[in-house]
C-alpha cells in the first residue's frame, strides 16, 4: 500500500460506504471514516471493511473535514480526501503507484479529474471534468473555509497533476437528490451572498489552475441578473455544450443541476434581499450572524 490515508466523511452511507472502501483499500495505507451519527448500518459496514471510525457532530463540510486533519491520528505523510459515493478508476490507482516510486520533493499537492454518473449513466457532454485538489500531504494543507464550493488549500509547496480520473457515481434516487438539494441550494445562496458582499477573507486559494478558473467565472456569474443566469447556465450546456447529446439523464441532469438548482439557489437569494428590504448593511449582518452559527 501507499503511504495515504483516505478521509471519508459520512452520514447514512450504507448504499455506498462498501464500494467506497474497497475501492480506497486498494491503494491507502490507512483509512479513517468520520461519520456524523449515522441511523443506518454505515458504521458497522466501514468496520467490516478495516476502516477506523470516529464520529463527530456535523455542521458543514470543511468545518469536518478541517476537524478530522486536526484529531484523527494519522501517521502517514499524504492524505486523499474521499467522499462516500466516490471511487478511483483502475488507471488512476496504477498511475498512484508510479508517482509515488520518484516523487519531487517541492509536490506537495495532487490534482484529479472527477468524471460525474447520473442515473447510472456518465454525463460526457455539457460540463467541463472538475479537475480537483484531492491529495495532499498532511500539515500542508486545509479545506478552505466556506459553506459550498470549498476546495483543499495548499499552504505551500507546488500542486502536480494527476491524469486519471476518479468518479462522482451516487446510488440515491431522485427523491433524495432532491432533498439534498434543496439543502444545498440554501447554502448556494448564502455563499452567492457572501461573495456577492464580500464577506469571504479571499477568493483566491491555491488548489491548481483549473479551481482558479472555475471561482473566475463563478465571480462572472454572481454579477448577472437573478434568474436569467440559472437559464443562461443551462442553454449553455445542454444546448451550445452539446449537453444533449446524453440522452434522457443528460437531460434531467442539467435540467435539474443546472437550471432547477440553480434558479431555487436564486430564489433563496431574492427571498433574502426582499425579507431585509434590499439593504446590503442588514444583509451582511445577517449574512456573518448566519455563518458565525453555522
């Protein structure tokens, strides 16, 4: 095995927490499960498998994730950061192996592709892969601190890349996806807020070039219209970006991800504007007591 641990954070997991593992045992020398009081049979599957569990109370993702690089005892030098519904390809566990036989000394940082699957199906068209910062030596690194969209900060030292992916591949149905997002579109808006306001210490994080780009744009995109750029953001991709071209999940996928989420995200915001009458001072003061009691 590699000298990495894999950091899973969970909650009610037990339809992926077994795919997950196995996959990590493959590569990861240690592997740490930190669940947020699971009801469901994901703590006893995790131990099944050889994980070490921990449990703590959850309140958004890099706050736990942040917590377990401080508490979990862990004693190797690289960390891969693993949510539960992830697996690595064969090609990127291979290309793991090589790396790590002549690794420069200033890589501190390894990026991946993340390919996504929907409804079973991989969404090859609409959407740029998300090439994201997932390993990362221990004590250089901490999740960045926001509500969405965080990403794995490198403190120092230079990021290499990695050329395999790894998959996005959940089992849920619609209905919990759903529900998910609505959660998720309440945290959209306040995060599209906080950075609409400036709220946030920095914008820009040393996670690889193509985070940068990707929080560019997010920045073009805050500054459009209500509404309008939840629509423009799914012309986008299902029409110009050939989105179409995956059938019937690529349809409900950027339907749904692109345009439905999106504009409830939209909502959530004007709903908030028009509560404290559109002044930004009452907002922002809402906004830092909301995220202070996150």
């Amino acid at each position: 095995m590699l000298d990495i641990s894999v950091i899973i954070l969970t909650y009610n997991e037990e339809i992926h927490i077994e795919r997950c593992l196995k996959n990590a045992k493959r590569f990861a020398k240690e592997i740490f499960v930190v669940d947020s009081y699971s009801t469901d049979r994901t703590i006893e599957l995790a131990r099944l498998q050889g994980a070490k569990v921990y449990q703590h109370p959850f309140e958004y993702y890099s706050k736990q994730f942040n917590w377990a690089l401080q508490h979990l005892p862990i004693t190797t030098e690289w960390v891969w950061r693993m949510d539960a519904d992830e697996y690595l390809s064969d090609k990127l566990i291979q290309e793991l192996y090589q790396h790590f036989s002549h690794l420069p000394e200033d890589i501190t940082g390894f990026t991946a592709p993340c390919l996504r699957l929907f409804m079973g199906r991989h969404i090859k068209h609409g959407i740029i892969p998300l090439i994201l910062l997932r390993l990362f030596k221990v004590k250089y690194a901490v999740c960045e601190n926001r509500l969405m969209d965080e990403h794995i900060q490198l403190l120092e030292g230079s990021i290499g890349d990695l050329k395999h992916p790894f998959y996005d591949d959940n089992l849920n149905g619609l209905t919990w996806w759903i529900n998910k997002h609505n959660g998720y579109a309440t945290r959209e808006a306040i995060d599209l807020l906080m950075t609409e306001y400036g709220l946030y210490e920095t914008m820009v994080v040393n996670s690889g070039t193509h985070s940068s780009s990707v929080r560019k744009k997010k920045l073009q995109y805050i500054k459009l219209p209500l509404f309008w750029r939840a629509f423009a953001f799914f012309f986008l991709r299902y029409f110009i970006r050939l989105g179409f071209l995956d059938g019937k999940e690529g349809f409900l996928w950027h339907f749904l991800q692109g345009w439905w989420y999106r504009t409830l995200a939209d909502a959530k915001v004007y709903e908030l504007k028009k509560r404290f009458h559109f002044d930004p001072e009452l907002i922002k003061k809402y906004l830092v007591l909301k995220f202070l009691s996150l």
